[in-house]
C-alpha cells in the first residue's frame, strides 16, 4: 500500500473509530435512559444484542489499527482472515436487521440516528474499508470455518442468557416464545447464512489479480 493509500485507510479508520464509539456510547445511554430495566439489567441485556458486540468489534479493530498496528493484537486483528471474518459479521448485522427488524421498529430522534449509524452506516463503511484496502491473496475457501466460532459463542450465551433472565433480544432466537425446534432451525438458518456471506466475500476476493 502506498504512503498516499495508507493516509487514507487510516483517516477512514478514524472515521469508522469515531462513529463506533459515538453510536455504542449513544445506545447505551438511551438504553439507560428508557428506565425499561433497572441499570444493572439494562447493562448485561446492552451486551446480549449481536449489533452490539459486532459494533464493538469492529470499533476496536478500527482503534488498534490506527493507534497500536505492531502490537501483538494490532497484527492478529489486522489479518486478512480477521477483518474478512469482521466484515462477514458486520454485514451480517446489517442484512439481518434491514430484512427482518426494520418493519417491526421505528425509533425517533437520536435513537433513529444511532440505530442507522449501528445497522446501516457502519456495516457499509467497513464493507467498503475491506473492498479497498485490505489485502485478500491468503483467503482461502475452509478459512471461513473457524470464522463460525464469534457466532455460535454469542448464540450459547443468549440462549443461557435468556434462559436465566428470560430476555431474549431477537424475536427469532426468542426460545420461550418459539419453542427448541423453531429456534433451533432458525439459529441454523442464520449460521447458513453466515457460511454464505463469508464464502462471498472469499468469492470476491478471488477477484482480485495482486494484492492491494
């Protein structure tokens, strides 16, 4: 990557860095503030959501790489396979909640803004951070499967989450509501779907003739 190409990833990780950090912070506030839930409650169903998580990800992938790129995280997170596997998830978020959750909520005011900084914003700058700047030469087709690790993890705890407390903070993994065979052929249907976002982004990558 060339000097000029190199300010630019950079100013655009500060750019993805800044909006993660307002958007999370931001959300946790409201969150605080819509006495829905005592503020210890709120703080552990805040961390339940996958928005949540995949945004945090992705804001620390984006502060490391600016400020610590040498360290021993900087490297790890900054791998091909690492920020291929982010983007997957980040994309992921936004496809989801775009298709299945923006009919069934419409939030106002700066939860509005917030909500499209988390959902829409964030996943298309990162998209495009990875079609630009990353390179792509060591992805290869059974790199995708230990990417599969971050999703089914979260799904083992909202489903011990929410089996202790009772929240469940999508509809489609709402075990109280669905009953096992519905969750579990919905919580399937999503890892499908995660396999399918990570083998196109391997799909592009191949694509690409040099490194970039």
């Amino acid at each position: 990557m060339t000097k000029s190409n190199l300010t630019i990833a950079k100013l655009y990780l500060l750019l993805i860095a800044v909006l993660g950090c307002f958007s999370l912070l931001t959300q946790f506030y409201l969150s605080i503030e819509s006495g829905l839930a005592p503020p210890h409650i709120v703080f552990f169903r805040y961390f339940a959501y996958f928005t949540i998580t995949t945004n945090i990800l992705v804001t620390i992938i984006s502060v490391m790489l600016l400020l610590a790129p040498n360290s021993r995280l900087g490297e790890f997170l900054g791998r091909q396979k690492t920020l291929t596997a982010t983007t997957s998830y980040i994309l992921v978020v936004g496809i989801i909640y775009n298709v299945l959750l923006r009919i069934i909520w419409k939030p106002e005011g700066l939860q509005l803004i917030v909500n499209e900084l988390l959902h829409a914003v964030i996943p298309i700058l990162f998209l495009i951070y990875w079609l630009i700047f990353v390179r792509k030469d060591e992805l290869k087709w059974n790199s995708v499967w230990p990417w599969l690790l971050y999703p089914i993890i979260y799904t083992i705890y909202v489903f011990i989450f929410g089996a202790i407390t009772g929240f469940y903070p999508y509809h489609f993994i709402d075990l109280a509501q669905l009953g096992l065979k519905t969750t579990i052929i919905n919580a399937c249907g999503i890892t499908l779907f995660f396999i399918a976002i990570s083998l196109l982004l391997v799909g592009i990558s191949k694509l690409y003739k040099k490194p970039v």
